[in-house]
C-alpha cells in the first residue's frame, strides 16, 4: 500500500507539465518576496530621511543682489 503512494507521487511530478507549473510557481513565489522586502526597506529607508520644509519665500532676483548696499547682514555657511 505504501509503494502506491510513492508511485502516485512520483508519476505526479515525473508529468513534465505539472513539473514546469511547480517549479515557475516556486520561481514566481521568490521573486514576489524578494520584490515584497526590497520594497520593505525602501520605504524604511525613505522614512529615516526626514521632511523638511523647503517652502521659502519667493524673492525677486534684484532684491536678493549683492550689489546694494543696505543689506549689511552676513550669511555665515
């Protein structure tokens, strides 16, 4: 009775249609997971970085020039 099962099994799997199925289904299932934690650590990583607000307010250029005089403030970087 045990050999029976065994041969069932094997004549199962020796079927090249349902070997290829098993095998690109494995294939398929790797992928999708490694495409699951890469996005995973995407997301983390982006989520370190931070928001900042980089709304500044619009300046026209001739107000931000250097050349006038009354602007006597010091921009240290």
């Amino acid at each position: 009775m045990n050999n029976k099962v065994e041969d069932r099994a094997t004549s199962f799997f020796a079927q090249p249609g349902i070997l290829a199925a098993v095998i690109g289904g494995a294939v398929v299932g790797l992928l999708c997971a490694i495409l699951v934690v890469m996005f995973i650590v995407y997301r983390m990583r982006k989520k370190d970085e931070g928001s900042y607000a980089l709304d500044e307010p619009k300046r026209s250029p001739a107000a931000a020039s250097y050349g006038k005089g009354h602007n006597n403030r010091e921009f240290y970087a």
